[in-house]
C-alpha cells in the first residue's frame, strides 16, 4: 500500500489531501496551457490575416509605407510565426504529459522528468524562434520597399524577458525535478 493512500472503503480509494489539491492544480493547468496555445493562435491568425491591419499598424511600428506589400510577403511572416507557434504547441503536450504523471504518484519517475524537461526545452525553442524571426519578418515585410528602405527590426519587450525567466525557471524545476527522481530512486535501493 502506498504512503498516500488509505485502505479502500467501498469502491471510493482515500487520498492525502495534498494529492487531491494538487491534481486539481493539474487540471487547471491543463486547462490554462492549452487555453493560452488557443489564444496565442488566434492572435496570430488575427495579426497576420488582416491585411490592412498589418500594413497601417506594422508600417507606423517602422516608420515605412507598407501599402504595396503583396500577400506572399505577410504569409512568410505568418509562417515564422506558425514555426514558434509548433514549438509552443510541443512545450503543451509535453506539459500535459507531465501533468497526468504528477497526479498519479506511482508514476513520478524518468518518464515524469522527461517530459517536463522536453516541456522546458520545447518552450525554451519557442522564445528563441519567436526572438530571432522579428527581424526577418521585418524584412519580408519590407522587401517590396527599395534596398535602402528594407528594414531588420528586432525589439525585445518587457513581455519578453518574462517569457525567458519562465523558460528559464521551468528548466531549473525540471533539473530539481529529475534529481529529486534519482535520489528517491537511490533510496528505495537502500531500502
């Protein structure tokens, strides 16, 4: 019998309270990443689908008239976009993964670790693709503009840097997570 769990009474298995609290907190974050996977989607749908939008908003962004951008330029932008979007995507189902693990004690082990390392690294590429396509997409925005007019903007934002520490931290947790794997498995061998 496991430490968390008391004798059966009836059909119904007892759980310590804090599994209980703690896989309802799974749950909401299931229900949290694939909203903001949603969400995220849709903005960039929203962004790049509109062309008018684009051009007024991203032209006044650097200071270029974009009124001659052909729908092929703003699509190859979109695409970088979907690219990062993928990533974002992979970090969720990993971390959906970790998730039904966590909630089921007897499963915390190299399969639990794997999957929020792969979480961590998936979102880690996502911010890294996101950072280093600004400046293209800049320039596939501008390339029907003469050569001296073609733009390669990068700008890091504020959001961003929360982004990096996020990654950032979900990496640390998964490394603190693996270990804490490994020295419980050592102990068990002692046991």
């Amino acid at each position: 019998m496991h430490t968390n769990e008391l004798p059966q009474s009836g059909t119904e298995v007892h759980q310590h309270p804090a599994l209980r609290k703690l896989q309802r907190l799974a749950q909401l974050m299931r229900l949290l990443s694939a909203g903001y996977a949603a969400w995220v989607l849709w903005n960039i749908l929203n962004w790049w689908l509109d062309a008018d939008k684009v051009k007024k908003y991203f032209g006044d962004f650097i200071h270029r008239d974009l009124s001659a951008m052909a729908a092929p330029q703003r699509f190859a932008a979109l695409a970088l976009d979907l690219i990062a979007w993928t990533l974002l995507l992979l970090a969720v189902l990993q971390c959906w993964k970790f998730l039904n693990d966590l909630g089921q004690p007897a499963r915390w082990g190299g399969a639990a670790a794997r999957h929020i390392s792969l979480c961590a690294w998936f979102a880690i590429a996502c911010e890294v693709v996101t950072e280093l396509s600004r400046p293209v997409q800049s320039f596939f925005l501008t390339m029907h503009l003469s050569v001296a007019e073609q733009v390669w903007k990068w700008n890091f934002r504020t959001m961003d840097l929360l982004a990096v520490l996020l990654c950032l931290s979900l990496l640390m947790f998964a490394y603190v997570f693996t270990w804490t794997m490994e020295v419980a498995e050592e102990n068990r061998s002692f046991v």
